[in-house]
C-alpha cells in the first residue's frame, strides 16, 4: 500500500520516527508546507487585515480572504460570504447557538441532538434550551452507532426547529447520511447544523450536495494549525443572524447610541483576525487537494479494515459500533475486558504508540452505551501497516501486562 | 516512556488485600477522580490516634486501585500522625521531589515512583492518599 511515504511530509515523525502516531482525530500532525506557508506569511505578508492603507496591508488581506477563498472551494459554497473564519468548530457551533439560537428559539420550542454528539454540538444546545425554557430530545442510535430516517422522522415534531448531527462521529466512526437528513429535515422546516470536525478531513463534502443549513470544521484535525476553524452557513440565513461577538472590524458605522454591522462574513469575525492560520489551512487544503480524496480515502480505508479485522482476532477486545471496518472510517473505539482504558493508554505510550484514552467529550454516549471510558486509535492518510502492527503487537502483550493469563 | 505497570502494582490491582467492605468502621469517605472516573469509599476505623484497620471499595484504573491497597497496607497499624507523614512523603515522590531515602520510608509504595513522568495519572496515584489525609487531617 505505501507507494509514497507520506510521512516525509510531515517534520515531526523526522525528529520522533519511532512513534506510531494514531491520535489523529483529536489533532493531525503539520506537513512542511504548511508549516512553511505560516512562516512565509509572517515573514512576508504580515500586517493587520482588512486595515490596511497600505501594501503590505493589502497582502495581508488578500492572503486571508485567499484562504477564505480556497475553503469555500473545498466544501462547495456558493459564495465566500458564507464562509467565517472562527477558532475551531466548538467556536463554530458556540457561535450558531448564540446568534441564530437567541434569535429564534422560544419557550417550548424543541432542539434535537444525537446521543453521540461531542460536547461541542451539544453543551451549547443544552444551555440554549435551559436558557429559553426549549426542550432538548435526542435521536438514540443503534448499537453499531446508525441513526435511521424512520428514527428522525419520529422524533421530529412539528416544534423542532434544529437538529444537530456530527456527518462522522468522534467515537463510532461511521458516516451518518446527512443528506437524507437534511431532507427530511428540510420538508419539516427544521434547521440542521452538522459538525464536519472528523468528516471534513477524511472525505469529500459538498455542502450543497448535502443540503446542510450550517457546517462547522476545525482546521487542526486536517493539517492546518490549531485556532482556525470554519463555520459555514446559508448566505440567508447568515444575513438575518446577530453578530456573536462585537467589537473591531465587524461594523459599518458607529455613534454614541448605536452601530451598524458589517456586511458577510466580517460581521462575525469581531477584532484581529487569525491571518496567519486561516493561510496554514489554505495550504492543508492545497496539500489535501494535491493528494486527492481517492488517494486519502483508500489508505485510510485499508489502514481501518488491516486494524479492525486484526483486532477482531484478539480476544477480549470489544471495538464500539459497527463490526463492519467499512463503517469506521479511520476511527476504532474499543476497550479491553479488566483493563482500565487510561491503563491501556500508558502501556501503549511505553511502547511509543500514541492514542487517546477517555470519554472523547461524549459522556452522554458513554452512558448510553453502559461503558465509563474507552480507547480510541484513529488514522490518518500518513500512517502506514508499520504503525498497525505497532499498535496491534503492544495490544495483545496488555492483559498480560496486567496479570492476567490471557 | 515510563514503567509503573511493575509487578508490585499489577499485583495489588489483580489482588488487592484490603478491597472489601468493613462492618464498623469509625468513619467513610469518597474520593473521586471525575476526569478519570476513578472513584473509592475509603473506610478507617481509628481509635487513640491510631489506625486499626482500613479498606476500601469502588473502581478506576490500575494506578489508582493498587496504590489504595498499597497506601493501606502502609498506614494501617500507625499512627495518624505517622500515616500524615507516610502521604507528605509519597506527595513528594509522586511529584519527583523525594530523596531515596524517602522513597525507601514508603516501601511498596515506592514503587509508584516512576509515575512522576506521567502527570496525567498523578492524581490517579494520589486518589487513595488524598482521601486518608482528608479524613485524619
Ligand atoms: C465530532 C467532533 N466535534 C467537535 C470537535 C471539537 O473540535 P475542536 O476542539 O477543534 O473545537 C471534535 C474534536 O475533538 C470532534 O471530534
């Protein structure tokens, strides 16, 4: 499978080359041009945007709304005034339930949520909901982690104003059909605002396509570095929200008593905006398109069915979700018999195998589906069978490890 | 890269002497450790500033469960002011600030030591201590 090694790309496994790096769905490590595109532009480029009365100004601004540019092209928007620059997606999805939600949601109005939403697409949900007196219901899955259209349609109620999905989830890994969901969403005049933190990186998404009201993505999970992050929003829509934070740069005019609020997108990006990382992400998603989805999407399958099926072998191992490697995309959640996960995680960290070990901030799953914690391994485009059997030799010396026979 | 998964640690987390309930005892008390959802009922009995015996019950991660039972191996049969200074040592060990000597003081507890370079699991190392020092402090 590894005609390139793509890990040359990426400088840290040049200073770390031992370590089997499979954390990737809580952040991607950085390829060199990225890295080189950040400091290129605060070694050229650099002065406060959209200020500026002068060149170096200009450059700086055209680099940021270059970015904006390229983002907007990645997911197929249909214009760039959809496309606001935020921290990361928790930001994106803050920002919704703060504008849209305080505008529109009323006393007994409904909001639902997937139980295996991360923390970020809902804790905002939930205190929008307390806050106004709405109801918050969850849509359950299966236990291979599948939500169903007949599901949704039942718990869609005529008061359901917005429905929150991950397109992938943090811990199951499956894909959930967004698509069909918008619609159906759509024909129940029901906003839905999908959290594409751990789809965007890893397959094509067309917002269009998709038919989705909000999409909100960080750039650290696909390459670029951390603190920029993506919400994007359907112009209409956009237009008619508040502004979430207030401050420079997002207005038109002010006077002692009253302001008025610059046009799309700048309207919601108060002060100083992130230039520099809005350009790394621009040039992860150059490096992304330059691998292609194809490339990506068939090593990350392989690497996911070598490490399912061989995990599958291994007794006293259950993996969370779907048996089916198809439906993992790159992400495998599992636990040991005996073994407590942070247990798990400090034995693979002696062997120099990094993974995560927890709730993976979606607690109300965990409950749902009877277990305190769990490990997950998650792979990137730039791993390779070397880190799998990595993982997979450590994994079977763990109950051992532990005292146990077998 | 760190070592604690020792034979002493395994050991006390697979057979731990002092996990079990205890009928009488003078006073209780929960420690939890909500990032980890580590969580144990600490039960002493101590009578004359001395602690006659003491166990507990609950779950959590290896660390944490074997260092409990090792902590109460240690302190029961001392006194309280003994089983003060035995955490203020181990406090210090587990932050990599005890000389050897201290670290031989603690005996099987010493064999934690090396979790100073993980601080994630600090307080799971801790959890049983912690919550001793609070119910004789
Ligand atoms: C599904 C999902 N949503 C949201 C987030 C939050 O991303 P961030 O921490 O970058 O805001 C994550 C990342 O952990 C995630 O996996």
């Amino acid at each position: 499978m590894s005609e390139h090694d793509y890990k040359r790309d990426f400088p840290v496994f040049e200073k770390y080359p031992d370590i089997a790096y499979l954390d990737n769905s809580a952040t991607t490590q950085k390829p060199q041009a990225v890295i080189d595109a950040v400091s290129r532009y605060y070694r050229e480029e650099n002065a406060n945007p959209l200020r500026g009365l002068y060149e170096l100004a200009v450059k700086a601004t055209d680099a940021y709304e270059n970015a904006r540019i390229a983002v907007r092209d990645f997911i197929g928007a249909a214009s760039e005034r959809e496309i606001i620059f935020t921290r990361n997606a928790s930001e994106s999805l803050n920002l919704i339930a703060y504008s849209w939600g305080r505008a529109n949601i009323r006393e007994n109005d409904e909001i639902l949520v997937t139980i295996s939403e991360h923390h970020s697409n809902f804790l905002p949900w939930q205190i929008l909901a307390n806050e106004k007196r709405a109801k918050l219901k969850f849509l359950k899955c299966s236990e291979t982690g599948e939500y169903t259209a007949e599901a949704l349609k039942k718990a869609l109620t005529p008061r359901t104003k917005l429905f929150a999905i991950a397109q992938i989830s943090n811990v199951f890994g499956r894909v959930n059909p967004i698509k069909e969901f918008a619609e159906i969403c759509r024909a129940n005049g029901t906003l839905i605002v999908c959290d594409g933190a751990q789809s965007v990186p890893h397959i094509p998404v067309d917002v269009r396509e998709l038919g989705v009201d909000f999409l909100a993505f960080s750039g650290h999970k696909m390459l670029a570095p951390m603190g920029i992050g993506v919400l994007y929003g359907r112009e209409e829509l956009l237009e008619e929200m508040p502004p979430f934070l207030y401050g420079g740069e997002m207005i038109e005019f002010v006077t002692l008593c009253g302001a008025t609020f610059a046009e799309l997108p700048h309207k919601f990006e108060a002060g100083t905006v992130n230039a520099g990382g809005a350009v790394g992400l621009h040039a992860a998603i150059d490096y992304i398109n330059a691998i292609g989805f194809n490339e990506i999407e068939r090593r990350e399958n392989e690497l996911t069915k070598l490490l399912v099926t061989e995990m599958q072998q291994v007794p006293h191992i259950n993996i969370v979700g779907s048996h089916d490697p198809d439906e993992h995309h790159g992400i495998v959640t599992f636990t040991i018999d005996d073994v407590h996960p942070h247990d798990i995680a400090a034995i693979f960290d002696e062997s120099g195998v990094c993974i995560r070990a927890g709730h993976h901030c979606a607690q109300p799953l965990h409950k749902y589906l009877g277990v305190q914690s769990t490990v997950r391994a998650s792979v990137a485009f730039y791993n390779d069978e070397n880190d799998v059997r990595r993982f997979m030799d450590c994994l079977k010396t763990i109950r051992r490890r532990m005292g146990y026979s077998d | 890269m760190t070592n604690f998964y020792n034979e002493i640690l395994t050991d006390h987390n697979m057979h731990p002497v002092h996990k079990h309930e205890l009928s009488c005892c003078t006073c209780s008390r929960d420690g939890i450790n909500p990032s980890c959802g580590d969580e144990i009922t600490l039960n002493l009995n101590v009578e004359n500033g001395v602690i006659t015996d003491g166990s507990f019950t609950g779950s959590g991660c290896a660390v944490s469960q074997a260092s409990a039972d090792i902590m109460l191996d240690l302190v029961i049969g001392k006194s309280v002011e003994d089983a003060k200074h035995l955490h203020e040592l181990f406090v210090k060990m587990i932050h990599g600030d005890a000389c050897p000597a201290e670290i031989d003081e603690l005996e099987e507890a010493g064999a934690l030591a090396d979790i100073s370079h993980m601080p994630a699991r600090v307080k799971c190392a801790l959890l049983g201590w912690r919550t001793m020092a609070e119910m004789v402090g």
